[in-house]
C-alpha cells in the first residue's frame, strides 16, 4: 500500500507550521527500492526530506519537521530553524546554519536556548515576520529604536525595503542617523584622520580636535584652547 513516489513540495502541512516552512527550491523525488531494505529507506526519506509518510492502510499522517525553542525575555518561541537558514547572513541563520556544531550557543538543560538578552519578546515576535515575508511590519506600540536596536543586534538590514510602520517620522530619523554616521565617517577619513596622523609624526602625545557647526563662534584661539576633560578623549 506504499506508494512507490512522493514529491516534496505536494506533502500536507499543517496551517501553524507551513508559515514557517521556506518554499523548496524543487520537488525531490523518493524512490523505493524492492527488498528488506523498502520500509527503511523509505522512512529514513521522508525524515530526510520532510515528506508524508502513507501506512499500508492508506491513512496519512505529516511528519512534524525538526523545531527549535527560543527563549527569549522569558517567552517561549517554537520555530522552524529551516526559516532562519534562508538568511545565513543574519545572526539566527548563522546559528541554525550548516556550522551549527561549531556555533558557541548551545541550549541549556531543556533543549532551548537563551538568546536576545535585554530585547522584549513582543520585539522579538515582530521581528520574525522577516524570516517568514522578508518585511517586518512594526505594530502600533512598539518603538522604531528598539526595533533598530533588535536587528542590529540580530545582523537585520534595517531600511525602507525591510520595515514597513505607520511612525514613518520615527522611520526617517534612524535612517537619518545612518547617513549621519555615514557623513561623518567620511569626514574622519578626508578631514579628522590625516590631522592626527600629522600631529603624531611630530611627537604629539595629545590631539585635540574641537568640530564647529556653521553657526558656532569661536571664542578661543590656541594659546586658550577650550577645556577639554578626559572624559570627552576618545
């Protein structure tokens, strides 16, 4: 009563797990060998490939595919790692990905793991539409900062194409923080750089480096240089 084929991508799934699941690339195709070996190499396919197994009485059952539980803020998050391995640049497709034996994470006594430290899981559960969509729908009530803090922190690209929110003010500003930082390096690199390097060819142990925006005056000259406290070194 085995049916000598099954394709990979015409497997039932559940409506709670095929969310999760990422779109097979193309249909594998179980064949199955005559002989002792029929039933095993058959079932060790289908935990292969995440087929449906059929019995011999032709009553179907899906085979639940491999979960990892995630805690996160003391909330408990049962996932499909297939999800995260579609983006092996960001930090969970780094931990779930083809490395994974040799990630530092590894999961406590339960079987789970502890990650995100300091990120509040209603975040954390809006930033998981990414690995579903590729897009993060901000709800109301959750803030823009946090949100940026938590894909930073997950190794998200954080733009207009991956965040979609109704704050659109609050939107503009971290990308306007982002071409600042980008300005900014620019001008370290052309303007602030070669000044130290200079001052430090000559023996200089301390180089200080006031900026001035278009509307400061300056009311000091080198001999009464501005204060300058160590607190404010970097």
């Amino acid at each position: 009563g085995l049916d000598s084929e099954c394709r990979h991508n015409t497997c039932p799934v559940s409506p709670h797990i095929s969310g999760m699941l990422s779109a097979p690339e193309e249909p594998h195709n179980c064949h199955i060998p005559d002989g002792n070996k029929r039933q095993l190499e058959y079932f060790n396919t289908q935990e292969r490939h995440g087929c449906c197994a059929v019995s011999s009485s032709s009553s179907s059952q899906t085979v639940a595919p491999e979960k990892v539980t995630l805690v996160v803020d003391g909330t408990r998050f049962a996932v499909n790692p297939q999800i995260f391995t579609a983006h092996p640049d960001t930090m969970l497709g780094r931990m779930f990905g083809p490395g994974r034996e040799y990630n530092f994470t590894r999961p406590n006594e339960k079987g789970e793991y502890e990650i995100a430290e300091g990120i509040s899981s209603a975040v954390f559960r809006t930033v998981l539409d990414y690995y579903k969509t590729g897009i993060i729908n901000c709800p109301d009530g959750i803030s823009i900062p946090d949100l940026r803090d938590t894909c930073d922190y997950l190794c998200i690209n954080f733009d207009f194409n991956t965040i979609k929110c109704q704050d659109l003010s609050a939107l503009l500003h971290e990308l306007s923080n982002d071409g600042a930082h980008k300005q900014f390096d620019s001008y370290l690199e052309e303007l602030i750089l070669p000044i130290m390097v200079d001052s430090a060819r000559k023996g200089e142990r301390e180089c200080h480096i006031v900026v001035l925006t278009d509307e400061d005056t300056v009311d000091w000259d080198e001999d009464h240089p501005p204060p300058m406290g160590e607190e404010y070194s970097q």
